[in-house]
C-alpha cells in the first residue's frame, strides 16, 4: 500500500513530531555549548568573554570530578543490578501457583506511582532517620547504634531508594515475559531429569534476554538523570559524596550562579549520555528486531 | 507458567509472595497508616503499627496550611494537557511509521528515544533562560509544553507497538468491500486503536504527574504542582511526620489508585511492544 502518495502523506504525518523533537533537543544543546565557552557568572555579570575549554578545564581539575563520574555510573549499574536480580526472583515467585496473584500485582507495582520526592522523603524521614526512623528504632530494639544511612552510606542509600522506586518496573516486565513461556518445555526438561537450577539457565534465562535488554535500556534513560532524590535527601553530601553530574551542574548553576561551568558539566554529561546510548542501541536494536 | 500442585505447596507459595509483596508496598502502608496518627504517636518508640487515637487533624492543617487545591489542579492541567497534546503529535507519526514504514523508520525511532538521554540537568540554564524571555516561566502553558517534549518519545515508541500489531490484512478486506478511506478509519481503525491510545494515554499521565525536574526548576507559585507542594514541606524534624504523610498521601493518592485500576494495560504498554 506504499504508493508515492501515501509515503508523501507519511512524511507529512512524522514531520510535526520530528520537527519539534529536534528544536526541543538542539536549541538548548546549542546555547549549551555556546556556554560553556564563555565566562557567565550570575554574581559578576560585567564580566563577559570567551575562555576557550577553561570551563572544561575547570570540572576535569575540580578533585571531585572523578568521584561525580563514579557516582553517576554507580547509581545507574549499582540500581540496574539490584532491580534486575531481585526483579528475577520476585517474578518466579509470584509465577508460581498463589492464591491472589492480581492484589499482589497491584502491591508490588505501587512503589512506581509514588512521585521521586515523596519516595525520597518518606525513607529518608520515616525509615532511615537516625533518631526517629523505624530503621534507627530496629537497631535500638536489637541494643545496636543506629546506622546514619545518608551521612556514613549517602550513596548506598540513595541507590536502595531508587531501586525501591524501579524493582516494580523490572519485576512486572519480566513476569509478563516469565508468562509466555510455554509449561510443555519445563515439565519436558523436568522428566528428562533437568535440575532446577539448569532450568532456570538453560530455559528460562534465555527466554527472559529480551525482557532484561528492554529493563536495562528505558531504566538507563530515566537513572542518567536522577535528580529529585539527591535533592531531597542528601544534596550531594556529605562533602561531595554522593553529587553525580546532574546534581553537580545544579550545584554549579542554581547554587554557584555559575552558568558557563555548568554548560560545561552540561556537555560532558551530553558526551556521557551518548556513550552509554551506544553501547546500548547497538545491544537493543539487535533484540528488538525478531 | 502455571502448574499444578498440591494444596499445601500452593500455601507455602502465597504466604511467600504475599510477604515479599507487602515488604515492597509496606513504605507506603507505612506513610498511609502515619498520616492519620497524631504527632506524638508518629515517632512513638518502638514504632507503632496501629495507633489508639486515630486522627484526621493532620489533613485538615495540610489542607488548611497550604492551598492544595492550586497544586492538585495544576498537576492536572499539567500532565492531562501534556498527555493529550503529545498524542495530537504523536499519533500521526506513530501512525504513519507503523503502516508506511520506511527504510530509516526504525532509526528514527532510536533517535527519538535517544533525545531522552540528555540529562534535563544538562539544559537547565538554556531552557531557564528561554522560559524567561518567551513568558513561560511559572505558567501552565509553559510546563504542558516542556512535559509533553518529554514524554513525547516515549508516547511515538508505545502508540507505534500498539499500532503495529494491528493486522495490515483487515485494511485490505475493507477497501476490497469497498469502504472509503474515510469510512475505513472510523469503523476499522479507530476501534483496534482505542486501547493502545488509552494505555499510552494512561502511562504518560502517571510519568508527567510524578516528574520533579522541570515542575520544580520551571515554577514558584503560580505554576507549581503537587511535586513542588511536596518539596516545599521542609526537613521535618520529627516533629512533622505526621503532617509530612498526610502531605504525601494527598501527593501520591490520585495516581496510586489511577494506577491500581490500569495496571494490566499499563505494563503492557511500558514493556515497549518488546515482551509479549
């Protein structure tokens, strides 16, 4: 039905959403980088010019910039590994004959609908609290110290935060997966004697593969750009601690008024982000097609 | 997958899952349960389940304290706005690449999803300063724009799954009984294509409602929805864990039974087409 008209037509019908994609990604990619090349200090506006890399220069010398990459990458392969394990178990489990399976659903997919901030707050202030947390009040009840989770362990706390938020994400995808496979193939490998264990390796993992590609790649995108929950709880700290590159641009823009440092972290996170997007397309495309 | 077995093995299995499920949603049991205790029971040691005196103060100061109405109503127009200008957009696109694909189609899409990578921290200064100049700072317009640009990969992506599954054959059998072109998308189409469009509809609602980047960099007052309500009850001090949950209840309520009530569609749709 591809007649020349009815591609013209197609065109037509992808070019709104092309159009306003690309000003929406290269107008302020460009200002971006026009930036970062020159001096901008909200404090001293007299003062104006172009600095060559001294932006860049300034975030590679900077004694945390090591630590906010670490960071960065940290929180995305530390919450991809936990939510992607415990997702695993928690869908085999729930695939297996219960009672109740559409409640349990709709309990384990709740910590998604929960807006980043308030998920944040509520285990910071609720649960992890070093006086009033029901964490703190557990270890006391045991006669231990309470742990400071987000001044001794900032970054471990945030990682289990944001994983509560995704484990729902994984966990329901890869049970929708977990059900399309057929029960013939299992008991099969079963009567020829199949351990539990070479089941789940042999059968189920490489059923899950896609499922998994598909968890990896859309979490990727949403924890390059965790935000909300470093802002809530730790503001990057202690010290620099647990700062990843979007919350050091806002420090360096909202906090240091220095707008062409930030334009400068500002594109290194771009170079970061397009890195990681390779090696992931190149995986992902290859899943998606079949 | 589901297999026979015998009744106690079928017991021991749902008091498991049953445990690792409500050890996920029990956060916000917790804070639900907490917001209507009073102050002193809220950091009661050790921690109180169930609280003696129930209380609806805490609701009642939040609601009285701060205008929650404002808030609850610009999250609405916000991410209803944002949701159904992006499937205007969207819709066509999606349409167009499922039915006509071309030989770059599925590299576009890519390219779609990619914009998404760019970490909103990376052009907040740039889109600061365009909301400055063009008046769209702190308005609602302003925001369904922003949102609606985001989400406007992930809504081409889900409608473009949706739309492909849609069998090309039952299009032929139309025009071969002589349905026109108008006719064909009114009685054919349109009918196969309402539940992805709603699911999607659905999906990109919840992700506007709970986004907390440009809602809060791109308002003050006038503008601000829930997640700036909920950023604006400062360190509580323990003093305000009662109040601070009733806050997030209000917050989160609205989308959480949204959610509860589509969540069969809603995985559908976030699994991208990719897991069926």
């Amino acid at each position: 039905m591809a007649t020349q008209s009815s591609r013209t037509a197609a065109r037509l019908m992808v070019a709104p959403s092309v159009t306003v994609l690309f000003i929406w990604m290269i107008v302020p990619l460009a200002m971006t980088l026009w930036f970062s090349f020159r001096v901008y200090r909200l404090l001293s506006p007299e003062r104006t010019g172009w600095v060559g890399f001294r932006n860049f220069a300034w975030f590679f010398n900077s004694p945390d910039f090591w630590l906010t990459i670490v960071n960065t990458l940290a929180l995305v392969g530390g919450v991809l590994a936990i939510t992607i394990i415990l997702g695993v178990l928690i869908a085999l489990l729930i695939d297996l004959p219960v009672w109740g399976q559409g409640p349990l659903r709709i309990l384990v997919i709740s910590p998604f609908f929960v807006m980043p901030p308030v998920a944040a707050s509520i285990w910071e202030n609720l649960f992890m609290h070093p006086q009033n947390g029901m964490f703190a009040a557990a270890a006391i009840g045991l006669g231990m110290k309470p742990i400071l989770f987000l001044e001794s362990y900032p970054m471990s706390s945030v990682i289990f935060i944001v994983s509560w938020e995704w484990l729902p994400f994984a966990t329901l995808i890869l049970l929708t997966a977990l059900q399309s496979l057929s029960s013939e193939q299992l008991e099969a490998a079963e009567m020829d004697g199949a351990s539990a264990l070479n089941r789940f390796r042999y059968i189920v993992l490489p059923h899950l593969t896609r499922a998994i590609t598909v968890v990896i790649l859309i979490q990727t995108i949403f924890l390059l750009g965790i935000f909300g929950e470093i802002f809530t709880t730790t503001q990057g700290g202690p010290g620099s601690a647990s700062t990843t590159l979007p919350y050091s641009i806002y420090k360096q823009a909202v906090i240091a008024k220095d707008i062409g440092r930030a334009a400068a972290g500002g594109i290194i996170a771009v170079i970061l982000a397009n890195i990681v997007a390779y090696f992931l397309m190149r995986s992902m495309g290859k899943n998606l097609d079949a | 997958m589901a297999r026979a077995v015998s009744t106690r093995r079928k017991l021991f299995y749902t008091a498991a899952a049953w445990s690792v499920a409500l050890l996920i949603f029990f956060p916000v049991l917790w804070t639900i349960l907490t917001s209507f205790k009073t102050e002193a029971s809220a950091v009661a040691s050790p921690p109180e389940l169930f609280t003696a005196d129930w209380t609806l103060d805490n609701y009642a100061e939040v609601w009285g304290r701060s205008d929650y109405p404002r808030f609850f109503w610009n999250s609405v127009v916000i991410s209803v706005g944002s949701t159904l200008l992006g499937l205007l957009i969207a819709i066509p696109a999606a349409w167009s690449m499922a039915f006509v694909p071309g030989p770059r189609t599925k590299d576009l899409l890519m390219w779609m999803l990619s914009t998404k990578m760019m970490p909103a921290a990376a052009v907040l200064i740039p889109m600061y300063l365009i909301f400055q100049r063009t008046g769209l700072f702190d308005t609602r317009t302003g925001l369904v724009l922003a949102l609606m640009l985001m989400n406007l990969p992930v809504i081409v992506w889900m409608l473009y799954t949706y739309f492909k599954e849609i069998p090309v054959e039952i299009l032929e059998a139309a025009r071969m009984d002589g349905a026109s072109l108008k006719n064909e998308i009114i009685y054919v189409l349109t009918p196969m294509a309402i539940p992805g469009i709603a699911s999607t509809m659905l999906l990109n609602i919840i992700l506007a409602w709970n986004e907390a980047f440009w809602t809060i960099t791109l308002t003050t007052t006038k503008a601000a929805p829930l997640s700036a309500f909920i950023a604006s009850f400062s360190a509580p001090q323990g003093l305000f864990y009662a109040k601070l949950s009733a806050a997030s209840t209000m917050a989160i309520a609205p989308i959480l039974i949204l959610g509860w009530f589509s969540q069969k569609q809603l995985v559908r749709g976030l699994t991208f087409g990719a897991v069926k």
